[in-house]
C-alpha cells in the first residue's frame, strides 16, 4: 500500500494524540505515579469521609482530654487526677461533725464512682492521641481533610474558570475587550495576594466554606488568565481557526469548540498548581480567624487550636494537621510539576 501506512492488521495507522502521549510519559515517571496515588488516598479518604463511611463520629469524645499517643502510654497527671482523694478522718470530739464528715465522705465516694464509670468507655491514650475534648486526632485529621481538599478543589475550579473565561474574551478579541480585563488583571496583581484575600474576606464577613471558595476563587484568577490570554492570541491566528470562520463558525463556537480543546492542556496544569496554592490559603485563613466556622474542622483550625496546647506540651495535634498537609502539598506540587512536562508538546 504506497502514499498511507497501515499496521499489521491492514487498518490505517493512527498517530496517537496529546493526552495519550502525555499518559505514556506519566507512566514512565514513578514519582509521578508514586505522587499520584498520594493524592489519590487523600482523595478517597474525602470521599469516605463525606459519605459517612469513616470518621463520622470524630465528635466522640472516645478519651480522656488531652489524651497522649500510644507510644507515649498515659500520662501520669491525669491517672492521679482521676483518682479520687483520700477521705479525712472524722473529728472524734463532735459527734455532730462526725455526722457531717461521714456524709461528706459517702458524697464524695458516690461521685468518684460515677466519675470512674463514666471514664470506663474513654481511653487513657490513643494511636496519635486525643484533642483537649477527647476526639480522635486520627479522625479529626480525616475530616479537616476533606473540608481543606474540598475547598482547594473547588476554589480551584472556579479561579480556573474565570481566568479561562477572561483570557479567552481578552486574547480572542483584542481591542477595548482585551483593554478592560488587562486593566482588571492590574488592579488585582498590584495588590499582595495575601492582603487581596484579607480585604475580600473583611468584606464579605460571614464565615463558612462557600465563602472561603469565593475568596480564594475571586482573587486566583489572574495566573490562568494570562496564560489563556497569550494562547488565544497565538491560535486566533491559526489556519484552522481561519478556516471555521471562513465556514461562518460563531466567535464563541470558535473560542471553546476549536481553541479551547488546544489550550486546555493549560488550564488544566494550572488548576493542579492552584490547588496546593489554595490548600494552604485555607490554612492561613481558618489559622488568622477567617476561615470556617465553629463546629466545622479543618486542617487550618486544628493549627489554631494547636497553638493553645503547644503551652501545655501537647504537641500530637499539630504534628498530625502540619503532617498530613505537608505530605499532601508535597505530592500535589510532584504531580503538577510532572503533568506540566508530560503536556508539553515540545518535550518527545
């Protein structure tokens, strides 16, 4: 068969494409992959978590406050603590004191009981210790998890899509359109990150997840946006983008059906360098007072409640919090490095 090339099995040979070429390079790098099923436990461990399958109950109060770790084994000062003190003697010369003293004494016999009792189901240690109402750091951890992840994720998700949305108005139109969101983008960028993100939560006030996503979405926008931006500008003028407008293609049809499939590659390395940058927004937020609300836990506000039992030589919840998002960050920012090469066309 002469001008095609054809397999084995007599069908044309097909050149493999940008994402199978870039799985191909993915695989061949082991910290990649090393990196990627890192993230893919954190990512199962938040979806276990928001279904209800595991830490669930991390509001149990399962041991006694400030439970240590087990290797650690229990701590002294509240095993003599939670025994109850010896009764004094009576007075042997009052009879009516004696009475008194008697009573006190089964008073306070009946209390230390209870007191046991109730103490019979909390654990004097636990595997990586208790917080100061006794909950499980393990669990805790867990479901500060998904609320840190989850709002990465989908902070990340909205800055990318903003930043796609104005880069490809800007990029793809010119003009005054690409004048305004330029003049946009300055604003934002001329402002410390950190201070931008303060002031929008000074405005907005309320506490809680959703806001915490409009925060860091409303102020990440403008690292994809320029991206976009210079890719539109570079593709509008391409043969293939020439030829659908020559066949009446829409501008928008133009932008996301045949632009947006060439660039997206961009967005989509972008979204996994912002969620690292996002996770640890969120910490700095819940640790400075902005972020979630009382009753929600995070990996931020188990730092904040950190702070306070670092003092009293507590130091497992820290550990476990600073622990768990640094492993996470760190394999996330592996991943995103490696998927940026894989994705480069110029790399073979």
């Amino acid at each position: 068969m002469t001008g095609v090339h054809a397999s084995s099995a007599g069908h044309p040979a097909v050149s493999p494409g940008l994402w199978t070429l870039a799985w191909r390079r993915l695989r061949a790098d082991r910290v990649a992959m090393l990196a990627l099923a890192v993230v893919g436990v954190f990512l199962l461990s938040v979806l276990l978590a928001a279904t209800g399958l595991v830490a669930a109950d991390w509001e149990d109060e399962v041991a006694v406050n400030y439970a240590p770790p087990t290797f650690m084994g229990p701590d002294p000062a509240l095993a003599a603590l939670s025994r109850p003190p010896p009764p004094a003697p009576p007075n042997a010369f009052d009879p009516l004191a004696a009475d008194v003293a008697a009573e006190l004494a089964r008073l306070k016999a009946g209390l230390a009981r209870q007191g046991r009792a109730a103490q019979v189901a909390r654990a004097a240690t636990l595997p990586f210790g208790a917080d100061k109402w006794g909950h499980d750091i393990v669990k805790k951890t867990i479901k500060g998890g998904q609320t840190s992840i989850v709002v990465g994720l989908v902070a990340a998700l909205v800055a990318v899509a903003l930043g796609t949305l104005f880069g490809a108005l800007s990029g793809f139109y010119g003009g005054v359109v690409d004048d305004l969101f330029n003049w946009f983008y300055s604003v934002f960028t001329a402002i410390p990150s950190i201070l931008m993100i303060l002031a929008v939560a000074a405005v907005l006030q309320t506490r809680g997840v959703l806001t915490i996503v409009l925060i860091l979405g409303l102020t990440g926008w403008t690292g994809p946006y320029r991206l976009i931006r210079a890719e539109y500008i570079k593709h509008k003028a391409r043969d293939y983008v020439m030829a659908a407008d020559a066949i009446g293609a829409s501008g928008w049809r133009r932008m996301f059906v045949h632009i947006f499939p060439n660039v997206s590659h961009v967005a989509l390395v972008q979204m996994s360098i912002l969620v690292v940058g996002f996770i640890k927004a969120e910490v700095i937020l819940s640790f400075l007072g902005f972020g979630v609300p009382v009753g929600v836990v995070s990996w931020g506000s188990m730092l904040n409640e950190a702070q306070n039992e670092l003092i009293l030589g507590k130091w497992w919840q820290l550990a476990a919090a600073a622990s768990a998002m640094a492993l996470l960050v760190t394999a996330f920012s592996l991943f995103a490095d490696a998927l940026r090469d894989a994705l480069d066309p110029k790399l073979k």
